[in-house]
C-alpha cells in the first residue's frame, strides 16, 4: 500500500503546523488542536484563487507528488550500497 503524502500548513485559528494528507487539497479540513476549521491550501501555492478549479488542484497534487517521488528516486541513487 503506497505511503500518504503530506504538505504542512499553518492553522489561522491555533497556529499550530499541520501535517495535511494531499489528498485533501481544496476540501475543508478540521484543525485536530482547536478544532478551528480551514480549507485544504499548499502554501507554495497561496497565491492562487480559492475558487480554482478541480483540476488545477489535481495538477498541483500532481507536481508534488512528482517532486516528492523524485526526491526519493534522488535519495536512493545517493545512498551506499
């Protein structure tokens, strides 16, 4: 079973760092802490319209999930063997 990929993002309610699960991007999400809610949000990606479309959500999931894939392809052609 592939592992969950997540992006961290800042509670406007707490503060507190949260580790948000990618496929969550765009959707409501539920701060475990306070209990404050907020919507799903890359920061990297902060500058875009809440509105955006679902299909842009998807590319952006998809351009981390890339990045994130060949940081690891990356990190294993590094390591000893």
């Amino acid at each position: 079973m592939p592992k969950s990929i997540y992006f961290v993002q800042e509670c406007p309610t707490c503060g507190r760092r949260l580790q948000i699960r990618v496929d969550y991007l765009g959707r409501e999400v539920v701060c475990q802490h306070c209990q404050g809610k907020l919507v799903a949000r890359d920061p990297a990606n902060a500058r875009l319209d809440p509105s955006q479309t679902d299909s842009e959500l998807i590319r952006r999931a998809d351009e981390l999930l890339d990045s994130v894939q060949r940081r690891q392809a990356q990190a294993r052609s590094n390591s000893p063997r």
